[in-house]
C-alpha cells in the first residue's frame, strides 16, 4: 500500500486502515500457526516427498477466510484506483490468491508447486512494481527535466549572444564617430585649442578607445560563443609574433619603470591564425605588465613535443590557488577590490582561453599572493604538412 498512501491522497485514510488491518493479519496468522490453533492433525503424506495434510480448525477457517476476502478486497481497491501507481499493483493481492487456491485445491490432488510460483510472481511484481516508480522513472523524470532545463539554458545563451553582438555593433559606430571627430578636433582642424581643451580632448579620446576595446571584447566573446570564429592557420614565427607584441607593450612597462627580459630566441613556428596568435600573447602580456607595479616581465617559448609552449612570468601581485581557478571566468577578476583598482569588464583572459582552446592548446597559470604569476601557453607547433600546406597555398 506504499504507492496508495504516497500519491492517491484522496484514499489515504482508507489505505491506512487496510494497511493497519493487513498488519494485524500478519501477526494473528502467525501466532495461531505457530500455537498449532490453525490446523491440527498434521502429518506427512507417505505417497509424497516433504508433503503435508493436516484439518483446519474453526478458528483456521475463519483466519484463513479473513486473509482471503482481505486479499480480494485489497486486489479490487488498487485495481480502482485513480492514481497508476497504486493501480499497477493489484496483480501482486491476485497473485496471492491464486497461490492460496492452488494450495487448498491443487497440491493436495495434484504435488505440484503452483502456489509457490504463484508467490514469486507476487513478489517478482511488486519488486518490478517498486523499481520502476521508485528508481527507474524518477531518474526518467530527472532527464526529461534535465533535457528540458538545457534546451532552455542554451536558447537563453542564444538571445544572450544575439544581443550582444547586436549592441556592440550598435555602440561601435557612435563611438567610432566620437573617437574620429575629437581627433580631428584636436589636430587643430577645426581651430587652435587652448592647453585645458587639448587635455580634455585626448581624455575623451583615451577614454573613448578603452571603450571600444571593451566593446570589441564583448563582440568577440559573443562570435566565439556562437561558433562563428573561422581561424586562418598558418605557420606563424614565434619570435617575430612575440617581438611584434612586445613593441606593443613595452612603452607602458617603461613608464611603469619594469624590465621586459626576452627568451624566445630559436623558438619554433605555431600552426596557428597570426591575428588571434598576436591577440592571445598580447592579452597576457599586458595582463602581466597591468599587475606588476615593480621588477619585471619575462616572455619565453620553446618548443615541447608537438606543441610550442608560450611563458609569461611576473613579479606583480599574484592571487590565490581559490581566485586562480576564477581567472579565466567572464566578467570576473580575482576580487572586488582589483576590478575597482584596475578596471576592466575582466573579459581578456576569458577570451584567450577560449582562443587557445580553439587552437588545440591549454593555457593555465601559477601564482601566489606577492610572489607573482607565470602564465603558460601551448600552440600547435608547425608539422611537416602543415608547411607543406603552407607552401601550397602561397604558390597559389
């Protein structure tokens, strides 16, 4: 009566007093058995092996008379009921009936066991019974659901990504026409400028280009997301790469007073898209220069197997083991703290995994707290093919 008393609420009184009244058949059955008030006169069959006769008593008669009608009761209560769970269970009751008439009826004419097998049926069913409502369809359920919950989340990731790109194309073409217009303004075009106008200018402009590049980060993460990012590969030289980034980059580490040390030299090629290559070293190089306030960056690469790995070692801040594994998430930096004191939508060194993933690479990091970081890189390196490749497509 399990199933009756969990989901057909409308019977749970009922199936309460059936289940108190089964319980306390149970107990009298077995106490007039063992007291020998059920039957007497028990003796073997000679002609059968292990076989048995015996005469009930009156009170065996009516015991066994209450179990039977109470078995039809209990077989016609589930097979009414509205809920199928509680439904499926009255072959089990029925069963039992049949192996109860079998063994008044058949064994003693005929010694074969069909109340036995007529028991484990009813206990074969109610275990199938019990699995399935009870095991296999809630996990069913789960995965319909799950099924269900992942169509949802991934037509949510869909708008998300419409709307990103859409707004960032959007945004671009104002903001180019701001950025375009306070140059010429400021190169004098328009009319000479006095020194508090000039600066407020190249700070609308600064300002204005940090922007953008925000906005470029969004509008990259957004084509990334939806697949739409096509890499170009080819073989790219990994010091000439390295050395154009680091033009890039080193007059900001000058002003900040740091050394960039170079050890790349001899490094070999990556079958790589140049564009994106550049964009993911220049993305962690200037991470390490934006983090460190004294001491130096180190860029260096050599080639491991198959693969060409890409350091970049720093003596700025570091961060915890628990805010390393945030790192590489969207729009989050290590803390609170570091977004207000170095700005940033904290989308930089998402994209670059994402990038490198796109590559077949792994990108991944050690730091401590005041220690400072070391950024690791592998790209494919150039395979014969892919020179062979190469040199195909440039005579072309």
């Amino acid at each position: 009566f399990y199933f009756g008393s969990a989901y057909g609420s409308g019977h749970a009184p009922t199936v309460r007093a059936m289940r108190l009244i089964g319980g306390v058949l149970v107990v009298v059955q077995g106490v007039l058995l063992w007291s020998g008030q059920l039957m007497i006169n028990i003796r073997p069959v000679a002609v059968q092996d292990g076989g048995y006769q015996g005469e009930f008593t009156p009170l065996g008669y009516f015991a066994t008379g209450t179990v039977l009608a109470y078995l039809i009761a209990t077989t016609i209560f589930l097979y009414r009921m509205p809920d199928e769970r509680g439904r499926s269970l009255w072959p089990a009751p029925f069963l039992m009936i049949c192996s109860a008439v079998s063994a008044t009826l058949i064994w003693p004419r005929v010694p074969l066991p069909f109340s036995a097998v007529f028991l484990a049926a009813a206990a074969a069913w109610m275990g199938w019974r019990v699995l399935r409502y009870e095991l296999f369809n809630p996990l069913a359920e789960l995965h319909v659901q799950l099924a269900q919950k992942n169509a949802e989340l991934e037509a949510a990731s869909e708008m998300k990504t419409q709307f990103l790109t859409s707004m960032s194309h959007e945004l671009r073409t104002p903001l180019n026409s701001i950025i375009g217009y306070s140059e010429l303004v400021i190169s004098g075009i328009y009319g000479a400028l006095n020194d508090t106008q000039r600066d407020r200018l190249q700070k609308v402009i600064r300002n204005g280009h940090h922007l953008l590049s925000l906005i470029n980060d969004v509008l990259d993460l957004s084509r990334i997301e939806a697949g739409r990012v096509v890499l170009d590969r080819r073989a790219v030289p990994i010091p000439a790469l390295l050395e154009n980034v680091l033009a890039t980059i080193e007059p900001l580490a000058q002003r900040k007073g740091l050394t960039i040390t170079r050890e790349f030299a001899g490094a070999p090629a990556v079958h790589a898209d140049e564009m994106r290559a550049r964009q993911i070293v220049t993305n962690v190089v200037a991470n390490a220069v934006k983090f460190t306030h004294e001491g130096s960056v180190t860029v260096r690469a050599f080639g491991s197997g198959s693969m060409v790995q890409i350091e970049v070692i720093d003596t700025g801040i570091g961060i915890t083991s628990e805010q390393a594994d945030l790192v590489f998430a969207e729009f989050h930096q290590a803390d609170s703290s570091v977004t207000r004191r170095y700005e940033g939508t904290g989308l930089g060194l998402a994209i670059t995994k994402k990038l490198v993933e796109l590559h077949g690479g792994r990108i991944w990091l050690e730091s401590a707290p005041g220690h400072g970081t070391t950024f690791f890189i592998t790209l494919p390196a150039v395979s014969a093919s892919a020179e062979k490749d190469d040199r195909t497509r440039s005579a072309a």
